[in-house]
C-alpha cells in the first residue's frame, strides 16, 4: 500500500523534488501539493484507504470526520468514506470566523476526527478543534494526507496520523542555495506542459 501511495503522489505530481518557485514566492528543494492526486476519484481513494488504515493500526475509531473547507472538504470525504462514518466541514463565515456552518451539528460526546488535506502551522486545525470542543464534541485525534509542519509531536494536544511527511526548507531566491548552485526553477503549476 505504501508503493502505491508514492506511486500516486509521484505520478500526480503532488510531491516533487528538484528546485521550486512556491506560490508564497519562495524557493524550495521540494514540492507538495495533496489537491493533486485528488483530480482523480480513483488515486484519492487509494491515498484515503491508506490513510484509513493508519488511523485504524492507531485504534481510533471516530463516528465523524470534520475538516475545514476549501482544502479538506474532498480528501476528507474521502477519508469518511474509507472509515464508513459521516462527514461534516467547517468553514469561515463573513465575519472570519471558523464555524460549523449549513445546519451541521455534532452531538454531546460524538467521537471526531479532525481531517486537513496539508497541515503546514496546524493552525487552521486547532481553530477546527476549538470550535468542535465548544460545541461539546469529543475530538478524538487528527489525520492529514500530507504533513509539513516542522515538528508534528508538539503540533496537537490529540493523537496524530499523517500519511506523507515531508520535511523541506525553503529560502528567498536571493538565500537560495539551489540559486547560487545554477540548478534551473521550475514552476511546479507548469507539469502539464512538460
Ligand atoms: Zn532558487
């Protein structure tokens, strides 16, 4: 299954190794991008089934998965499908704030597991967290497909289950050691015109 899941983040071009241009401007050795492999119901499923089964080998059994929107919205879909439970997402409101929204509702003690399609800071997740906690919900762990944070154990108060972690830097182009080796910058939005 592993095979399979590099297989898949390879072809989709979701996670990539060279010399990027990242949207934030920045440059990097690496590049991931987990909406990729999600273009395609097949490949998202087998990243979800796996996935699922980290999140069963770590004995957590929810009754809901809940994600933020825009970006955990499909994979986390996914991943409710493959445990066989509900989904639910939050999303910000007008006024910024992250909330259960469209008559979604968790009960009084329901078991939840927090899904992200990438967890870079955690913050998006820990505002997810505190909102279901606040409705009464009883959060159970968290999963991400991929995971960029600098240091995962201390990223939440809550059992955590990523399924690709990568650990890259990234510099200002004038920082740049890729730069100043001459290695070329590849945009990594360009694969389709390769
Ligand atoms: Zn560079």
């Amino acid at each position: 299954m592993p095979d399979d899941v590099d297989a898949i983040l390879t072809r989709t071009g979701a996670y990539l190794q060279g010399h990027f241009l990242l949207s934030s401007g920045r440059h990097s050795s690496a590049y991931l991008q987990m909406a990729l492999p999600f273009e395609h119901p097949a490949d998202g499923e087998v990243l979800a089934r796996a996935l699922a089964e980290r999140v069963r080998l770590r004995g957590l059994v929810p009754q809901t998965v809940v994600g933020p929107a825009l970006g955990a919205i499909v994979p986390g879909y996914a991943l409710a499908s493959a445990l066989g439970c509900r989904f639910l997402f939050t999303e910000r409101g007008s006024d910024g704030r992250m909330a259960l929204r469209r008559g979604f509702a968790v009960t009084e003690g329901e078991c939840l597991l927090v899904c992200e399609n990438t967890v870079t800071t955690g913050g998006s997740v820990r505002e997810v967290l505190e909102v279901l906690r606040v409705a009464g919900g009883n959060v159970i762990g968290v999963a991400v497909f991929g995971d960029r944070s600098p240091d995962p154990m201390t990223v939440f108060d809550v059992p955590y289950v990523a399924l690709k972690r990568v650990d890259f830097a990234s510099w200002e182009q004038d920082n740049c050691p890729l730069c100043q080796a001459g290695v070329p910058v590849v945009s990594p939005g360009s694969r389709h015109l390769r």
